[in-house]
C-alpha cells in the first residue's frame, strides 16, 4: 500500500482530448487519425504512453512510467483507451462501439515496444489483437512500425506504417496506411511547437492525402494550448480543433472540442505519470525531499543499474543531479538528508557536500538525521543546517587511519618466496609481501596523505559546525565513542529525536504552522527539450587497468578497467560530432603499465581532434590511472583523491620451498634459457633479476616522459616528485599533477566551458563500463587484506609491469 501511495503522489494526471470520428468502421479502426487517441498531438511530437498507438518509435525515446485512460463520445461511436507503459514497454486497451447496430463493436489488445537506435533515433513496433465483442466473433492481429527521429532541438520527425501486413477483418480487407510528419519548434524553445502531418491510405487517389497543421504550446507554466485543422486535398473532410489543459503540480484538467461536417465531438482522458510537470499552481516551499543514504555509493555509475533503467541512487552522478533538480523546484523547501547503513569513499563525500552547500546557496534548507557513523561519514553530515540524531545513535569520531597487513613471515613459513624489482623508493605496492613492516618512505607518504585527510574533514566540519579544530582534535583524542546526549553537548547535533518527529521539527525550523510533508522517493521531472545544442559524454572507469576488455564479477562485484573498452569508447566518442568534449571519470589504483599506455594513446588523440578531454579523479586514480590521465586537456580532483604514485614493478612468487614442503616435483622442458623465467617452480637467477630490473627501469623511464609531456614539467621534476610518492589530491594540485581541485560536476563546467559551450544547453550522458570498487582499493580496508598476497599473483601473471598504487 505503501509502494502504490508514493507511486500516486508522484504522479502527474494530465487531461487530453480525442477527435475524427471514423467514417468507415475497418478502414478507421486500424487506421484512425494520430488525434485520434491524444489530442491533438502529433506522430512527431509523441513520447508518452500513447506512443503506442501513435508513432511507435516514440516509446524508446523517453521510456517514462505512465498510466493513461481516455474516453471519447462522437455522433456514432463511443471510443475507450487505457494504455501503461514502463520503460521501453507499453500495454494497451481499446475499446469502440458504435452506436449503429449494423456495425461491429470491438477491443484491441496492444502491446508496443521501442528501442532508441542511436542518440536521437528511435525504432518501435505495435501489436493489436483485434477482437469483436459481438456475435460475429471476428478476429485478427496486425502490426505498426514507426520512427522518430530529433536531429536537433527544433526539429523531429517521425514516420509511421499501420497495418504493415494488411490482415483481414472478416471478408473485408485492411488497408495499410503511411504517415509522415515535422515537428517544429522556433528558436529550439519547448514553450512553442508547429507541427505538419500528411497520411495516404494505400490505394486510395493522390488528392485524398489527409494534411493536419498543429500548433502545441504552454506559454505559461502548466497551461496547454493546443489546436489543430485538417484536410485533404478535395477539402470536403475540414475539422478545426483546439483544447485547454491546466497542470497542477500532480493533477491536470481541461476540455476540448472538434467541429467538423459532421458536428462536434468531445473527449476526455487522464494520465498518470512517474515524472514531475511545470505547474502554474505550484505552492512555493511547500514541500521537504528526502535524499537517503543506504549501501554502497559509487564514484562511478553503475553500469547493471543503467542497462536496466532502475532509478536508484547508487553514483555520486545520481546524487549531485537530484540535487541539482531539488535546487531548481520552487515546490520544494528544503532536503531532508536521511543517514542509515552507508559506505562511501573520503572524495565521493567531498563532491556530495560541495553540491549541498551549492544547494544551501539557493536560500533552501538542509537538515540531517543521523544514526551510527564514523567522522568520515559525519564529514558529510556536517555540511547540514540543522542535525538531529537518534536517541541511540552513537558517533565513532575516531579520526582517520590506515592498517597495513604484512606477509613476508608467514610466506617463509609455507615456503613462498616473493620475488620484485621495483623504481621508487616510495612505491610500497610490493612492500606486503618483502618486508615485515613499512619501510621509512612508507612511512612518511601514509602519514602526510592521512593529515591531509583528517585537516580538509577538520576543517569542513570546523566551519559548518562553528567548532574550533582544537576542540575537535579532543574530542577525536579523548572521547572517541560519542553517544547522542553527548553529541548534543559537544555541539555536534543539535537535537535528539526520532525520524518521525522530523516533519514537525523542520517545521518549527522554518516557522510553518503545519508539519512539512517529507517526500521519500527519488522525485523525477518530465523532459520537455527535445535535443540539447551539445552533448558532453561521462565515459565511467573503475577497477585494476588490465589489457583487454572491462570485466566484471557479478558474485563479487570486482570489476576490471579494460584498456580496449576504454580506448574504444573514447575513440567512438572522439569521432562523434554530436560529442563535443568528454569527461573521463576515473576510481582506480592502477595496474598494468601497457594497457594504462594504450589508453593513454586514445586520450592523445584529441588533441589532433582539438576537442577537450577532462579528467575527473574519484576516491583514487593513482599510477597506471594517473598514467594514462597525464596527457588530458585538463585534470581534475577532489582535495580527497589519493593520485600520483608514478612508479612501476615487476616480479614474481618463487614457489619452489613450497613445493619441496608438499612432495611436488616440477620437471621443466624448454627452449631457451630463460623460458621458464616467470614460472613458480623457480627463483630468478641473478642474471634474470638485473634483466627485469632493465626492463622496468625503461618502463619507468618512459612513464615520467609521458608525465613530463603531458604536465609540461621536466623528466627531473616528475622524477623527483615521482619514485611512486602517493599524494592527496591537494599536494598534488601544489606539484602541478592535476589542474584544479573539484568534483565531476567541477570537470562537467570545465570540459563545457573548453567546448565554448558556457551559455548552451547541454545534454550528458553517462558510458557506464563497469560498476563497483576496484580490487586494489577495497582490499586498503576491507578484511580481506589477507588475499592480497594472491590477488598480487594473479596480476603479476596477466600483467608483467605493473603500475599500481600502494596498499591503502
């Protein structure tokens, strides 16, 4: 019950009219007029639920969850339409009775379907089962297929054919039918569209193509006009038209009519839908939105959760968009941000609190309810207005920390030999598994990247909460575990309460007299343009660099950055004149020094395409991810990111003690003397170590030359900021790494102000590779550190030199 009241309150109700009534029951039952089911709207302009009906090719376009019902009353028939659509699937019903006995009354059965073929270009079919509901019992099925093509903002057009297979109803036969239509709108603007449809019945004589001229506008929010007039060429067959509709925020009426040679009619229909309309009548401050925070939260869109069009927040993409929309909603007064059971990375909340404090700059309110977290998860939180905790709620304001997790004892107790050559003293990745504690540089890196942490969460929490960071170090020294009651004392919350409560208290926050209704699902608004001027494409990478293609682990949800996928999107991205800039979105410790140049070769290219690349760097792009970024137009990070750690490494396990241990005999056969290099059954000779030390110390060399170009430093500087030094994204914009300090939505602005498209409309769309955290990253705190050793092991074979980040 609850499921179906939300769905209703998200609903808009819109009215629309029908008209033409069909003067020939089997000709005009399968071939009835595009105004017939809608208004007045045009196959060109059709995207909703009745799609369908319409122009097919209409349902892959938007893919909007609808419900629509309508009923018409003519001089000789009656006409009933129920159609629901979800996604890129519509189900429909119709029903028409004719008043004259000597004619069958019928239904249809619908199902209809669409799929969009490109950006902009839609593909769809229709069903009908056609059925007499009279003793005649006649049956039949037929198809329509159709088009709807929006090459820019200001014009669409759309192609239909009805009855494609020309069935039979009864002794009589169904003509097939052809219909073509512009959609004009002038100056792109979406307030005003002039529309021309012409349909010819097969096999009936040139001058009785119909035309239909139609005008649809909404000058002013919520209220729709439209209007139509049609004829064919003898123009014996005139109607004139027009219909009003007034939109409520959830709730649309109107009426209109049709006059032709044959009288007037009259229709009426309602339309439910899962998005939000523009409302002349919407309340302003009406209404509080909740933004839950539940799982994981992504730097980088889910790639399963796209392809099935689930509208879930799972990305900080989905976040900062919501936000945005909320941002612009007169409707809504404030967000209610509703803390449970999440997880997120350090820079993923850095970009989440930037947008609530861009949304806190509209004059809206943001509060907070908070449970059990962590001072990372209070980072977040802090950036709220007002704070109320639950009575239970407890605070861990442990700091931050990094746990590192050696192995080199307990691989000389089983007999495991690791065996790397590495460059850079700093490079640790490899440390793990050949020391039993951090070496000094270690040291040193971990401790400078963990007080750059805890200084920008100090600092934001300082300023939002007006605490001093004296106090706050206290309380992070010497309380530690704060319970609600002294979370309030501390100043930390403002107030102890039950979720429950939250209407009423924000209510008095805001001195309303009523309790503010919070709405609790994601709110969704309709979209009105039909092409923005520009696109702009987010390509999503995430997980250990690898060559090949992306993979991804549905049982564990390990994922893996391929560097052919990745070369490939942002090859076909480059050569897409509609693209014109592209935002990389990386999450990922490195890996593979090949597959990273590979990638890095298609993001050169752009330069010859003089078309900006930005890149925007998650919770970390670190090694072979700052590799391959290095010669991007423009890189950005969060303050939070960890980056840097150019460096490289190579080696293998020795298994060869192991292997005695257990009674295993290994006999070798090969040609050449060094064919078994790489095998486990062995250790390096001396010879093959100084050979591998070579080899990596070229691909090291060549890893600062690519930096070095790219950056417009010095092979000396990058070397000497270089030697695998991890940085925090703040350090890293000082070393000149990366260009400036923001989020994605900071990369979006710049990669559109690079395009010179500042002041136009912009289309993005997201190209989700893989989903998830990447290997290396999650195991920096997750207990199962303990398989690094064999996650190490499977790279190193997949992937000879590595470029991968420190274990963080």
């Amino acid at each position: 019950m609850k499921i179906f009241k939300s769905l209703l309150l998200s609903t808009t109700i819109s009215l629309a009219l029908c008209s033409e009534v069909m003067a020939d029951v089997v000709d005009d039952t399968f071939n009835f007029n595009n105004s017939e089911v809608n208004g007045y709207s045009s196959i060109a302009t059709t995207d909703d639920s009745t799609s369908m009906v319409i122009n097919p090719g209409g349902i892959g376009l938007k893919g909007d969850g609808e419900v629509f019902f309508s009923n018409s009353i003519y001089s000789d028939l009656s006409q009933t339409n129920i159609f629901g659509t979800y996604s890129n699937f519509n189900l429909g019903y119709q029903s028409f009775t004719p008043r004259a006995k000597t004619l069958n009354p019928i239904r249809k059965l619908i199902v209809g379907t669409g799929y969009p073929i490109i950006e902009g270009l839609s593909l769809g079919v229709t069903y009908f089962n056609v059925q007499s509901t009279d003793t005649s019992n006649l049956n039949t099925n037929t198809f329509d297929v159709g088009l709807l093509a929006r090459p820019t903002d200001f014009l669409s057009v759309g192609l239909v054919g009805r009855n494609i297979f020309a069935p039979a109803w009864g002794q009589s036969p169904i003509k097939r039918s052809y219909l073509a239509a512009l959609g004009f709108r002038p100056g792109a603007w979406d307030r005003l569209t002039l529309t021309l449809d012409g349909e010819w019945v097969e096999g009936s004589p040139i001058n009785r193509i119909k035309g239909v001229f139609g005008l649809e506008s909404e000058f002013i929010n919520g209220v729709v006009f439209k209007a139509k007039a049609s004829s064919d060429a003898t123009f014996k067959n005139i109607s004139f038209g027009g219909e009003l509709a007034l939109n409520f925020p959830y709730v649309s009426i109107g009426y209109g009519r049709v006059f032709n040679n044959a009288g007037s009619r009259d229709a009426g229909a309602i339309k439910l839908s899962l998005n939000k309309s523009r409302t002349i009548f919407e309340a302003g401050n009406s209404e509080l939105s909740e933004l839950s925070f539940n799982g994981n939260i992504q730097a980088n869109k889910d790639a399963v959760t796209s392809f099935l069009g689930v509208n879930s927040r799972s990305s900080v993409y989905d976040y900062i968009q919501e936000i945005e929309q909320l941002k612009k909603d007169n409707s809504i007064a404030g967000i209610v941000l509703n803390f449970n059971n999440f997880s997120s990375g350090l820079a993923v909340n850095e970009e989440i609190r930037a947008k609530l404090e861009d949304f806190k700059k509209s004059g809206k309110k943001v509060i907070a309810y908070i449970r059990s977290m962590d001072m990372k998860q209070y980072y977040l939180a802090s950036v709220a207005d007002y704070i109320v905790m639950h009575p239970i709620g407890d605070l861990q304001f442990q700091g931050i920390g990094s746990v590192h997790y050696f192995y080199k004892d307990l691989m000389d107790t089983v007999g495991i030999e690791a065996q790397y050559e590495r460059i850079g003293k700093y490079k640790s990745a490899v440390e793990p598994m050949i020391q039993n504690k951090a070496s000094d540089a270690d040291k040193e890196q971990t401790n400078a990247l963990l007080q750059d942490f805890y200084n920008n969460m100090s600092q934001a929490i300082s300023t939002s909460r007006k605490i001093s960071q004296v106090d706050i170090k206290g309380i992070v020294d010497h309380q530690t575990f704060v319970n609600s009651n002294d979370a309030k004392d501390l100043k930390l919350v403002d107030k102890i309460a039950n979720y429950d409560e939250m209407g009423k208290i924000v209510a008095n926050l805001m001195n309303k007299q009523e309790k503010l209704p919070i709405i609790t699902y994601p709110i969704t608004y309709k979209k009105y343009n039909w092409r923005d001027e520009a696109q702009i494409a987010i390509i999503n990478a995430s997980g250990t660099v690898i060559e090949g293609s992306s993979t991804r682990d549905l049982l564990s949800g390990e994922t893996t950055m391929g560097a052919d996928t990745i070369a490939d999107m942002l090859s076909k991205s480059r050569k897409n004149e509609s693209v014109k800039a592209v935002v990389l979105r990386l999450d990922s410790g490195g890996g593979s020094a090949l597959a990273s140049d590979i990638i890095l070769r298609e993001i050169s290219r752009y330069k010859e395409a003089k078309k900006p690349i930005v890149i925007s760097m998650s919770n970390v792009a670190a090694s072979g991810a700052y590799w391959l970024s290095s010669d991007a137009t423009k890189i950005v990070s969060d303050a939070n990111t960890i980056t840097g750690s150019i460096g490289v490494f190579s080696g293998k396990m020795n298994f060869s003690k192991l292997f005695e241990k257990l009674g295993l005999n290994v006999e070798t056969f090969k040609i050449g003397e060094h064919a078994d290099a790489f095998s486990e059954a062995r250790p390096f000779t001396d010879d093959e170590r100084k050979m591998l030390f070579n080899s990596i110390q070229a691909t090291y060399r060549t890893f600062l030359e690519r930096v070095a170009t790219g950056r417009g430093l010095s092979v000396a500087r990058v070397n000497e900021i270089g030697q695998g030094h991890v940085y925090s994204g703040t350090k890293a914009k000082e070393l000149k790494l990366v260009d400036e300090i923001g989020g994605l939505e900071k990369a979006i602005e710049i990669a559109k102000n690079l395009a010179m498209l500042k002041d136009k409309k912009v289309e993005l769309f997201n190209v989700a590779s893989n989903t998830g955290m990447n290997t290396l990253a999650q195991l920096a705190t997750d207990p199962k550190q303990a398989f690094y050793p064999f996650v190490m092991l499977k790279l190193i074979r997949e992937n000879k030199v590595l470029a991968i980040m420190p274990n963080y």
